[in-house]
C-alpha cells in the first residue's frame, strides 16, 4: 500500500468515468513542476541532452523495476512493449554514459501500477515534443540517441493504457492517485541528482 492508504472501504471500480480526469487534475501541480524543472536542459547540446537522459533514467529505472516487481506483465501483458529502460540505456551508452537508477521508490500494489503507468505512458506524449528539439539542433551524437524519445511511435500505448485504466475491475482511486504523485515526485528527485 502506498502512503499508508489501506481502508477497503475506498476501493472501488476504476471502470467509472472521470479517473482520467481525477489523475491530471490531482497531478497538475507536480506535474507543471516537473515540466518547469526539466526544461531547464538545454536539449540543444550533448551535455544537456546526456543530463536529461541522465535524470530521466535516474527515476524510469527503479519504476520500471517497481513494476516489475508488482507484476505489471499481467496487468499489461504487452509490457515488454512498453518497458524503455533498454532504450534509454542505449541511448546514454551512445553518448557516453551509463544509465542508473538515482532514486528509491517503494512497492506498488495493482492500483499504484495503474498510478505509476499513468506517468511513463502519459510522458511519452511529451516526448515527442523533446525529441523535434533535439533532432532541430542537428547534432547527429544526439540525433543516433533518441531510442528513448521515439520509444513506441505509431504504436497506440497511451489509448490502449487508457482503455485499461477505465476497465480495471477493482482498484483504489486513491492509491492510484497517489502512486502518480510519486512518480512525479521520483522525476523531480533524479532531475535534482543531475
């Protein structure tokens, strides 16, 4: 359980409309602060570019490995799909670097998946956006390292993940929400390491 949300009593269908909704409204504050704080990567040379990916892998790594942990493969059995910790791996090798894990984060149960999902599923959005940066600044270094930025293009991952958030039988609105603020909040921890 996270932050000690365990009363049965809150659990409930997560198939009602508006969870969507309830996560990007209860996310909107950390999640503007995330997005503050990462911008201040100059994605336009291979030192900011190496830093982001540095502090993104920092906080993707010990998700993904909480994830796991959980069993996010028989929540979303195409998992290994969705997984980018090779990608960003890939990437930080080509310039130079070694991706790790920065930050701790605590187990999740299946609501705290579905929390946690909402926030890598949702950054790929955002990712295409960094990457016409990057690829703008013409540096082939950066251009040959952008696994992680182009990571599941032309794939619907975000409408399938959409798809499962609204069809969960049972789950814990709150504890969704709050796994969500804790990815943000280990976003905003590797960014500060960087």
């Amino acid at each position: 359980m996270l932050a000690g949300v365990s009363d049965v009593s809150t659990q409930v269908g997560c198939s009602f409309p508006g969870l969507r909704e309830r996560l990007r409204d209860a996310t909107a504050a950390v999640h503007r602060e995330l997005d503050a704080q990462l911008s201040s990567f100059d994605l336009t040379v291979v030192a900011g570019y190496r830093r982001f990916l540095q502090a993104s892998a920092g906080a993707l790594l010990p998700l993904e490995a909480a994830l796991v942990e959980a069993g996010v493969a028989g929540m979303f059995p195409d998992w290994p799909e969705r997984s980018r910790g090779a990608a960003i791996a890939a990437d930080l090798g080509r310039l130079g670097s070694a991706a790790q894990s920065t930050v701790s984060v605590p187990p999740l149960t299946p609501s705290g998946m579905l929390g946690t999902m909402y926030v890598l599923e949702g950054s790929r959005l955002g990712a295409k956006f960094l990457l016409k940066e990057v690829v703008e600044a013409g540096d082939p270094r950066m251009t040959e390292a952008t696994s992680y930025l182009r990571h599941g293009a032309g794939k619907r991952l975000w409408q399938s993940f959409l798809s499962k958030l609204e069809s969960e039988e049972v789950c814990d609105e709150d504890e969704v929400i709050a796994a969500a603020r804790v990815a943000f909040a280990a976003f905003e921890r590797a960014a500060d390491r960087a």
